[in-house]
C-alpha cells in the first residue's frame, strides 16, 4: 500500500511539474480551533492534498500559534511564512489602504459589500498587496462590529462620555471621537477584565466575538449599529505563489472552499450566538433604517478626509472605487 501510494504521490507530482517530495504549506489564523474559519482552512487542506496526490499540503495553525497577526502578515509579505488569514487591522500594518474596506457606515449589507470586494475590487487590492509581498486567495469575512455597553442604550446622545473599548484602529478612534465617548483603545484580550474593573463600561465588538468570549454576559446589552463591515483576507506570500508552477497555482486556488460556504457558516454562527445571548438574559436592539442613519450621521464628510488623510498613500483612489463599486452593487 505504502508503495502504491508513493507511486500515486509522484504522479500526481509529475502532473503538477513539481518533485514527488510533498510541499507542506504553513498557514496561521487568530482563530481559534473548531470556528467557521478553521474549519474552512482545514477542508481546504484537504482537498488540496486530495487534488495534488500529497505532493502539496497545508497544515494549519490556528489561535494565532505561530505569533501574532501584526507579526504574521508581515513574515508572509516577506515569504518566512506561507499563507494566512488576517483582520483587515493586521494586513493595514503593511497595506495602510485596506482601511477603507471598514470605513464607518459606508457599506449597508452583507451582500452590498461582498459583491463590490469580490466583483469590483480584488483587483484593485490584488495590486496593492503584489506591492508589498502579498497575493490576494480570497475574501472572506468575520461579520459587522457592533456596540454594546452595561445600562440600555436606544440613542447616539447616549454615549456621550462612555466610558467605551474602542477598537485600536484610525477608522474606530475617528468614529468614536466623533460621538463623544470616552474611548480606551485595547487589545480583545483586555476587554473582560477591564469591564470587571469598571475602567470600561461598553465596547465595540462582532457579535460571535462578543458572545462566544463571555463578554456578553458582564455587559450585557448589544445594539446592532452595524457601523463597520468587517471582511479579513486569505493571503499567500508573493514569494512563495511565484515559486509555484502555473498548475500548482491553479491547483492551490481550485482546492480553497468557496468563499460563499464561509460567510454562510459565519452567518449561521452569528444568529446561533446572538439567540444565546438573548437566552442567557442579554438585550439586543436590532436598528431600523431610520435608527441606524441617527448614528451614521456622526460620522461627517469631514471625518471622512481626515480618515483618508490619515491613512495617505493610495488612499483617496482606493476610496474613489469603493464609492464606484458600491454603486455598481446597490439595487
């Protein structure tokens, strides 16, 4: 057996034009084991040793165990690691435009914004990401960033001086600072024990994040602002992807899971944890159109520059065809 196997291996080596010795690809997540996310990466493995006959594989390294994103993506960029999934936080520590994929308030659905990244502007981010060592797998997504706080909240007014956890990113601080909260940019790992404290009394945070963390239950009301999408991106190191044969390439890229099947599971995780958090005594206001305009209108034409100016570099043309594709996707 171990033989016919061999030989099954080299074949499908000799296909692809590359050694019969198996090409193990490294890929790191700051997700943790058994999420949509993992098991993504993991039935992509799969089947790409499946497709290759063992001659390329992916072992995935999940919970972030092969150092931190912001450390990850940069060893990808310079080709000491092979691929990753990352938060669009870590990927703007080396690609400062994908800031405006989470500009506040400036996507309205879920389908509004995938058809635009995936239809509209994978090329033009392809682009930037060739630039600095990256090459674009795919979109996938971790859901919307949402508020949620200790006492009730039904109006903007409300969180005037919050005490809140805004999340340590230019396009969060702008927002925030706009509605007049008291904002402590922390890390996701102190956002428990600093609302045990009262340094914090709210945050913002993706609904699964917020429930599956027990966040929930020590500040127990959500309110479904929705005020910033929030895709994350599988990126090969350029290094590595030129490395391959034009058939690894394709083989690679054919064996990743749809898109569509991860989003679909996130979704499906996302309305399985807010029905837990409703069942375990949390509140949740799902915004109206009108409600949720109340808190967009903060966020001014002026706060948009500053973002832009923020960010420099190719920003404001990175900007131009996201309005442009937004249209293009807007029925």
């Amino acid at each position: 057996m171990r033989i016919k196997f061999a030989l099954a291996a080299a074949v499908a080596a000799a296909s692809l034009g590359v050694s019969a010795e198996a090409k193990t690809l490294k890929a790191s997540t700051a997700a943790p084991a058994n999420t949509p996310w993992v098991s993504h990466l993991e039935k992509s493995a799969e089947a790409l040793s499946a497709a290759t006959g063992g001659a390329m594989t992916m072992e995935v390294f999940p919970s972030n165990q092969l150092g931190a994103e912001t450390e990850t993506i940069k060893q990808t960029a310079r080709g000491r690691l092979d691929v990753g999934v990352f938060s669009v936080t870590a990927v703007a520590t080396v690609v400062p435009e994908i800031t405006m994929l989470v500009t506040p308030f400036f996507w309205d659905s879920f389908e509004q914004a995938e058809c635009a990244i995936d239809n509209h502007l994978s090329d033009t981010f392809n682009a930037l990401f060739e630039k600095r060592g990256l090459h674009l797998v795919q979109w996938q997504e971790l859901g919307w960033q949402n508020l949620f706080t200790n006492e009730v909240v039904s109006e903007p007014s409300e969180v005037a001086n919050l005490k809140m956890r805004v999340a340590p990113a230019k396009n969060n601080d702008i927002y925030w600072r706009a509605a007049g909260v008291s904002g402590v940019p922390l890390p996701f790992a102190e956002i428990a024990s600093t609302l045990q404290t009262g340094v914090i009394e709210g945050g913002e945070l993706p609904s699964i994040s917020y429930v599956a963390a027990g966040i929930g239950k020590l500040s127990p009301h959500l309110v479904k602002t929705r005020h910033i999408y929030q895709p994350s991106v599988m990126l090969i190191s350029k290094k590595v992807w030129d490395k391959m044969s034009p058939e690894e390439q394709t083989a690679f890229s054919d064996s990743m899971e749809s898109a569509d099947a991860l989003r679909a599971a996130v979704r499906g995780a996302i309305n399985f944890f807010e029905a837990k958090h409703v069942e375990n005594g949390g509140t949740i206001a799902d915004l109206d159109d009108e409600a949720r305009a109340k808190w967009a209108a903060l966020f001014t034409e002026e706060h948009q520059q500053e973002l832009i100016g923020s960010i420099g570099g190719e920003a404001q043309r990175i900007f131009d065809a996201q309005v442009a594709a937004r249209a293009a996707c807007t029925k």
